[in-house]
C-alpha cells in the first residue's frame, strides 16, 4: 500500500501534476486578490486604519462598496479553495480515472479565476457568479463523496 501511495504522489502521475498546477494557480489566485484589494484601497485612498493614512486625500472607511465587493470575493475564495486543495489531495490517493480528475481540477480552477471576474473585476449581472460558484463547488462535493466512499 505504501509504494502504492508514493506512485500516486509521484511525478509520473498525470491526476497529481494537474492537481498541483492548478491548486499552484488557485494559491496564486488568493495571492492576488491580496493585491486586488489592496489596489482598491490606494485607487479609492480609503483604508481602515487610521495609521494607514499617509496624506489627507485618505480616509478611514470601512464600508466602500468597491472595497467590499473584493473582500466579499477573497472571502469566497478562502471558503472554497482552501477546501479544493484539501479534499484534491484526498481525492489524488483514490487512484481516480485520470480523464475524470484531470478535468475536475480543470473545472475548479477554471470556475474559481471566472467567479473573481465576474464577481470583483466585471461585475456582470447573475447568474454569471451563481453559475461559476456551482462549477466548482459540485466537482469539490463529488471529490469529497468519492474520498469518503474510497474509506468505506
């Protein structure tokens, strides 16, 4: 079984090396959404602590529309990839039919960078966001049932 583990944790497997690219691109993804924010808090000069303010164009403000529709994003963001990187590995250790997983991590990432357009860069009106949320959400269920099914 452990041999068996480390070739499915191996570089020669296809379902794992996708798994990290794009848990790589979803971690960066986090990353900017860091920068996203903080672009529109110097675009707007409104921050939320006091000592953040650097000239008297600024102002402490902490419910700037634009500002929280980008936050309201990373926060979806932690809610649901946090989780995809968790049960992808869990899922990894499954042996899955590579064609399935390969195109499931595909989806998550896919759906997941879409959400942020959609939702804090162009904002378009639903069921763009709804649609992106449910894209990656039901892979990351059907990963976790056939985690919790491999166990049983």
């Amino acid at each position: 079984m452990t041999t068996k583990a480390f070739t499915l944790i191996s570089p020669q497997n296809p379902v794992f090396i996708t798994y990290l690219f794009w848990s790589a691109i979803l971690v960066l993804k986090l990353f900017a959404m860091v920068i996203l924010t903080g672009n529109q808090r110097w675009r707007k000069m409104t921050f939320i602590s006091p000592e953040d303010l650097f000239s008297k164009k600024s102002k402490v403000k902490y419910d700037d529309d634009d500002i929280e529709r980008v936050r309201r994003a990373h926060r979806n963001d932690l809610e649901n990839i946090l989780p995809f990187l968790t049960i992808g590995f869990f899922y990894c250790l499954t042996d899955p039919e590579p064609w399935l997983a390969i195109n499931l991590f595909r989806l998550v990432g896919i759906s997941r960078i879409i959400h942020t357009f959609v939702y804090a860069v162009i904002v378009i009106p639903q069921p763009a966001r709804f649609l992106s949320f449910i894209l990656a959400l039901l892979p990351t269920l059907y990963m976790t049932l056939q985690v919790i099914k491999f166990c049983f």
